[in-house]
C-alpha cells in the first residue's frame, strides 16, 4: 500500500494513474470510512450529479466549469471501476480495452475500409454494426429505462432511422404532428382518458422526431423553453408586486396582456 499511496504524490506519473491509485487507497482498509462503505447504487445520486452538472456547463459554455465537471465525472466512472475491481470483475483497464476495441470496430471507414462517410452515414452505419456485430440482440436494445422520456423519443428514432425506417424528410414529419394532433382532438372531445393519454404520447414522439430531422436535441429545446417561461414569469411576478396587488385581482385576458408585453422585452 505504501507504493501506491508513494502514487498519489507522484507528479511525475499521468494522472490518470494517480486518481486510480488514490482509490485504491481510499478503499484499503486504512482509507477512509466514507469511500470503504460506498457501492454501485449508493454512488448513483452522484453519478447522476456529476453527469449533469457536464451538461450544464456545457449549455453555459464555460470551459472553465467543465474541465472541473469532467474530472469529477471521470472520478466517479474510476471510484465504479474499483469496486468491480475488488470483486474481482474486473478494473478500469478493461474498460478503456473495451471502448477502444468498440470505437475501432465502429469506425471501419477510419481505421479498416477508408472512406468518406458524412454524419448521418456514420450514425446509420454504427446502428447496423451493433447489429451485425451481436453487440446489440436488435436494433432499439441496449437504451437505458432511466433515460428521459424525450431524449429516449429522440434516440429511438435515430436508430431506426439508422437502418432506414424513417421519413424522408422533415415535412413529412409535420405531416405526421398533424395528424397526431386531430387524433389527439377527436379523442379530447370523447373523454376517454387511456385514449387522451396513448395520443398525447404519440404527439411527443412525433415532435421528437421533427426536432431529429432537422437536427435539434428535444431536451435542450424543451429545457431553453422552461428556462425562457420561468424569467418571463419571473416578471410577470415583478409587475403584479410593483403596482401592490395580488394575482386574484387580475383576469386572465390582464395577465396575458402583461405576458405579452414582457415577451417584447
């Protein structure tokens, strides 16, 4: 343990290795008592966390910030790899073999068969190498049950689009909400709920798959829709609060026109 804690000052040594060395001492029975009680599951809240917090700094474009995010993201995804490797599952090295090996054999208009291939060529091809592969049983296997509803919308639809089951183009889609949305109608006006429910369902995936076509990820629109709608509200707070009333002694056709002023802003 000595040699492996010797790692963990060593500035000389990659620091990759240095953060696999210092969990394997953390985990040891002299580390520390926080890390030794951890498991798969009691690290997922952070998995999680740290996951989004990548993809915040992402949408905020502060480099700064997702330098920090992805060290902490790949800290997780090392602190998982100990674990396993403790059970003798396997460690972290296995892991990197295993996601070179895949790239490479996903990439065999790279490093096999040169040739050019543009983005939706590429997408396509690794959908039909999953397959072919066995790596994937069929072609929609292998999505995570906790994904988010409409990013699930989304990648459904690339990977069946990946083996050509798809519309052709983007109007097609539009084509498509449209008819969703007079099935949705017909069955508002029914009553029956399942029904309401089954076509509402069937109108989000068609949206999703409009913002596929044309090349927009559904959850960052969704999620720049609801940021929009809480600062606009946010205002909308500030007037009713500036002129001393309270929300009850406004109509709805007052507040909209209040909305609509603040949307000018």
């Amino acid at each position: 343990m000595n040699d492996t804690k010797s790692k963990v000052f060593n500035k000389k040594i990659p620091p990759f290795e240095r953060l696999v060395a210092i969990f394997e001492v953390l985990r040891s029975e002299k580390g520390c008592a926080w890390d030794r009680k951890q498991t798969h599951k009691s690290l997922l809240p952070y998995l999680i966390e740290e996951a989004y917090e990548v993809y915040e700094a992402i949408e905020n474009e502060d480099y700064n910030e997702l330098k920090e995010e992805l060290g902490d993201l790949v800290c997780q995804a090392v602190f998982h790899a100990q674990l396993a490797k403790e059970r003798g599952d396997f460690d972290i090295d296995d892991s990197l073999t295993h996601i070179v090996e895949k790239l490479i054999r996903r990439h065999p208009h790279i490093f096999a068969d040169e040739k050019k291939l543009n983005p939706q060529e590429v997408r396509d091809q690794w959908e039909k190498i999953k397959v072919q592969s066995g790596e994937k049983k069929d072609v929609l296997s292998g999505l995570p049950k906790a994904m988010p509803a409409l990013t699930m919308a989304f990648r459904i639809g690339e990977k069946a689009g990946g083996i050509g089951f798809d519309w052709e183009k983007s109007s097609d889609v539009l084509d498509k909400i449209d008819e969703e949305l007079k099935e949705l109608k017909a069955e508002i006006i029914s009553g029956n709920k399942d029904a309401i429910e089954d076509e509402i369902g069937d109108l989000l995936f068609a949206v999703a798959s409009l913002a596929r076509k044309v090349e927009i990820d559904p959850e960052v629109a969704l999620k720049r829709a609801l940021d929009k709608f809480k600062k606009r509200f946010s205002k909308l707070e500030e007037t009713i609060r500036s002129e001393g009333k309270s929300y009850d002694e406004y109509s709805l056709s007052q507040l909209e026109n209040i909305w609509q002023k603040i949307k000018k802003i």
